[in-house]
C-alpha cells in the first residue's frame, strides 16, 4: 500500500535534513584539503551543495528520467544552452542526440561541480563538443557567447534554486535565435501550474506548450511544470 498523498507534505523537510546530513562531511573535507574555504561563506555554501549534490544529483535524475530523457531527446538540437547542469547528471542525453547536437555550452559557475561534470562528458564521448563555462547566466557576454546564437536552451530543475529566476530567463532570452526552443523542467509553486507563461514574459513567444508534472496534487509541494516554448521568428 502506498504512503498517504498527505505525507508529501514532509517532502521539502525530508529534502532539508539530507542537505544538512552533508554539513559535517563537508567541513571535515575542507579542513583536510582547502581550509581557507572555511572563511568564506560562498565557498563554503558551494563546497556544501557540491558534496550535497554529488549524492542528490543521481537520485533526482533516477525520479525524473522518464520525463526528462523523451523531453530533451525529441526537442534538443544544434547548438544547445544547457543552464545549471550539475554534475553532469544529464549529459548523457546529449550523447543520444549526437545527430541533431553540434555543440552544448554547460552554464555552471560553481568549481565544485567540474570536475565530476568534465568525467561524465568524457564518459559520454563528448569531449569537443561539451564546453563548461564557468559563468552565471548573467555573465555570458563576457565570455564571447554571442546573442541569438544558440537553437536550444535546456533547463532542467535549475530556475528554482536561483534568486530572481525571472531576471535570469530576461538574460537568457537574447541568445536564443529566432525560431529557437526553450525547454523546460522546473519546480513551480502550486498556484502558478497554470500561470508558469508569466516567468517567460520578458520574451515574445511563437508557441508556448507548458503542462504540470504528470500525477501530481494539491498535496504535492515541489510540483514541477514542462514542456517547451519557441520563440517567435
């Protein structure tokens, strides 16, 4: 028998003290390796979510592989954005793509997550074609991204953990060319299921074919919202 739908609501609590769990392996990592970090905040918080995440990563790809894999795999093509992706968790899918992917550009400005990230593109034979930039959204002007340049922006549960999410789909929005896809996986507060449009608004936009993750409730408290947006030619 399953769990009530009720105890979902003790998802993001559940999620929190895993993240926690990682606080004490993290400390003593950098006392052994780089105990500067320890002064700072900022390179505490992502030698933190890099250890987190080293762990969490797979497990949150296990959940949502059967709604990413066809998502990415039927909508990605040339040159590709991918925002935040982790360890590399999804890298993969790029490989099984290889036909319609000429070039992926890795968006993740946190150091930590690099290295495991470099070993999965390699893994996946996509050595040349997977570029890392080490930058946040905000920032790619300054390393020679130029703007309507890109056929497809992926982002994969990555809005949701960055501050002003609207601000950074406004940055985003000018290196999609015209006709271009954005494809979407993101966790959505509940009330906004059918109003999610309103965080792309800073762009104009040709088709907009967004949907709530499939089975999920009202008692669910980390709902997500997919699909793909194109923008207008």
């Amino acid at each position: 028998m399953g769990l009530p739908p009720q105890l979902t609501l003790l998802r993001p609590l559940l999620l929190l003290s895993y993240s926690a769990s990682y606080v004490p392996i993290t400390i003593f990592r950098l006392l052994t390796s780089s105990p500067s970090k320890l002064l700072s905040w900022s390179s505490f918080q992502h030698a933190w979510f890099g250890n987190f995440w080293s762990w969490f990563g797979g497990v949150s790809r296990e959940n949502a592989n059967a709604t990413v894999s066809p998502l990415v795999r039927a909508n990605v093509s040339g040159i590709v954005l991918d925002i935040g992706p982790g360890s590399g968790e999804w890298v993969y899918l790029y490989a099984a793509t290889a036909n319609k992917v000429t070039k992926v550009y890795g968006v993740k400005p946190n150091p930590e997550h690099h290295a495991a990230l470099r070993r999965r593109v390699q893994a996946a034979g996509l050595k040349g074609i997977y570029e890392i930039l080490p930058v946040g959204a905000q920032d790619l002007g300054s390393v020679g991204l130029e703007v309507e340049s890109v056929d497809t922006i992926v982002t994969l549960q990555t809005l949701c953990s960055c501050p002003g999410p609207q601000d950074i789909i406004k940055s985003l929005y000018p290196y999609l060319k015209k006709g271009g896809t954005w494809l979407v996986y993101e966790h959505v507060k509940t009330k906004y299921h059918d109003h999610l449009v309103g965080y792309w608004q800073p762009g104009d936009w040709e088709e907009v074919s967004l949907r709530a993750g499939e089975g999920e409730g009202p008692y669910d408290t980390i709902p997500h919202s997919l699909g793909t947006l194109v923008k207008r030619k």
